[in-house]
C-alpha cells in the first residue's frame, strides 16, 4: 500500500492533538480524481471539529485517525472511471465532500470530479486554497438564500474574515451597496475591495449608523445577530451561516431569516474561477504555515481577527 505525510487527529482537542504522521493514500474510484495536494485553506470549522465542536458530533469516534480539512488546490495524479474534463496534470481547487470527510491535509486526496474545478491561471496554488468554502459560503448565501440584487443595500458583518472580504466582492460584481463592519485596522483595505460605508465596531454601534436594509449576511451569531434585526427594512432578510435564526423573532420584526449549510458545486466553483481571472475577486491570505506546523494555523485562526484566509503549503 503506497504512503503518503497526513495531519492526522486520534482524539478531539487542542492543537497538541493534530499529528504529523504517514497514511494510506486513497484510491480512486469511479467518477474520482486523486489529487496531489499542493495546499490546503484553514477554516474555524477545521478547530471547532479538532476541538470536539464543529462537525465533531456528526463524525463522533468512527472516524479517528481522522484527518481534517476541506479547502484543497493542487494537480491531479490519477482520472478515475467515468470522469471526463480533466487530465493527469491539470491544476484544480475546491471544496470536496463537506460536511463529510475530505482529507485535506495530506498530500494526496481522492476527490469527486463535480466537486472541483480546474484553478484560476491567475492564482498560485496557496492563494487557490483560501477559496473554495469562503467563497461558495459567500454565493450561496448571497445569491441562493438572499437573492441580491442590484442596488440592494447589505449589511456584511465580519467583512475582512474569509467570508466576508469574499462577501463584499460578489455583492459588488452584483451592484449592490455594500455596508462592511471590521476593526479599524481593516478601514483601508475594505475600501479597496469595495466596501461602501465601513463601520468600525469598535468604536461604533452598527446600528446607531446603519439601517434599511435589504440583507444582513451574518457571520457573527449570538448578541451580534440579536442587533441586527432592527436594521433591516420590513420584508428584509437575515442570512446566517452559524445556524438558523429564531423563526419568531423575524416575524417579530417582519422580515425573514434563513441559514445555510455550504455545499459542494463543482459548477460554482467555476463561475468563481472565472470572476478570479476577470479581477473581480482576489482572495487575501493572511498567513502560510508548512503543513507540519498545522497546530500554530489552527491557534491562529482560532484566535480570530484573521483578514482573509490562513493556508498549509505542502
């Protein structure tokens, strides 16, 4: 059996528990491409599951040696059966198999071909990897739960973190008025990105500054979400993507609340690689670790006020 370097975890808990070590390299089956990982994007969901929280209470136990991660960039090894549109060589990215297993943190993965696609020419493999969840995250939120529209006004809370600045983007490219909250620090460079009115939370109460809105595409849950409701115009929405809203308190407000789960869309992915390429989306990445010292990325993501998006390179 050929062997492959893996970031495995035994157990869930701290960052102690991510261990560098060999495994199995996977093989592929029908409608699969075995890709060699070239690296892998670091999400919350990727600690809050080593942590014992996140997708921790789907997998439970069955799954250890279990090797985290979701976002892959890199070059395809192996085409298994049935799959056609790529080749042994080709450079591709996304985000397979999420909310199951995918494995990204090793160097080889066996992927479904309709859950990748091939990578923006434009981009390196690292900041390939920063993608696929933050950015499918973004578009189904934004364009399947939300239906912006041009000249909707949207209120993005967290709008320099992995979805947000990826957030702000698309609702760009859609024309929309985009309403951005962040630290300070951050002032500059959502303003760049398209950020129409930004609001430091630190130093202001969003909603003393903001209201009538058409979206709130919250990322931050708990007191944060409880504030927004009042910006929104009746007949608003509230998307978050930390689990579904009280369904009594939209009514409360009038308005409508949804959540979403992201999913895998090869397809998407390739509307998103094309907007990359065009310069509509550029992908920021904060920081790049080696993937043996993927307990210190976890610590930093964990640690938030991350601008973008943290990488392993393999």
């Amino acid at each position: 059996m050929k062997k492959m370097k893996a970031i495995q975890i035994h157990q869930y808990g701290g960052p102690e528990v991510l261990q560098l070590e060999e495994a199995p390299r996977p093989a592929v089956e029908a409608g699969e491409l075995l890709v060699r990982v070239h690296a892998a994007g670091v999400n919350p969901v990727d600690w809050k599951t080593r942590a014992g929280r996140g997708l921790a209470g789907r997998y439970g136990s069955d799954q250890f040696p279990l090797i985290l991660g979701w976002d892959i960039s890199g070059i395809v090894q192996e085409v298994g059966p049935g799959v056609s549109g790529f080749e042994i060589g080709d450079a591709v990215f996304g985000m397979p198999r999420f909310p199951g297993v995918a494995a990204a943190y090793a160097e080889y993965t066996a992927v479904p071909a309709a859950e990748v696609t091939h990578k923006p020419d434009s981009l390196s493999h690292v900041q390939a990897a920063a993608l696929p969840l933050v950015s499918l995250t973004a578009w189904q939120a934004l364009f399947e739960a939300a239906d912006l529209q041009a000249g909707n006004k949207i209120l993005i809370h967290a709008a320099a973190g992995g979805v947000g600045h990826v957030a702000v983007q698309l609702a760009k490219w859609r024309n929309a008025f985009v309403i951005g909250t962040a630290s300070a620090r951050n002032a500059d460079y959502l303003a760049e990105i398209g950020v129409d009115q930004f609001v430091d939370y630190q130093s202001q109460r969003f909603e003393d500054v903001v209201s009538e809105v058409d979206v709130v595409l919250d990322t931050m849950s708990g007191e944060t979400r409880q504030r927004s409701w009042g910006v929104l115009q009746p007949g608003g929405s509230l998307v978050s993507i930390l689990g579904q809203p009280p369904a009594g308190t939209a009514v409360q407000f009038g308005v409508r609340s949804t959540s979403i789960l992201v999913y895998p869309d090869g397809s998407q992915m390739a509307q998103i690689a094309a907007l990359v390429d065009s310069g509509t989306i550029k992908p920021h990445v904060d920081a790049v670790f080696p993937l043996a010292e993927a307990a210190q990325a976890h610590e930093y993501v964990h640690r938030g006020h991350t601008r973008g998006k943290v990488v392993l390179e393999l």
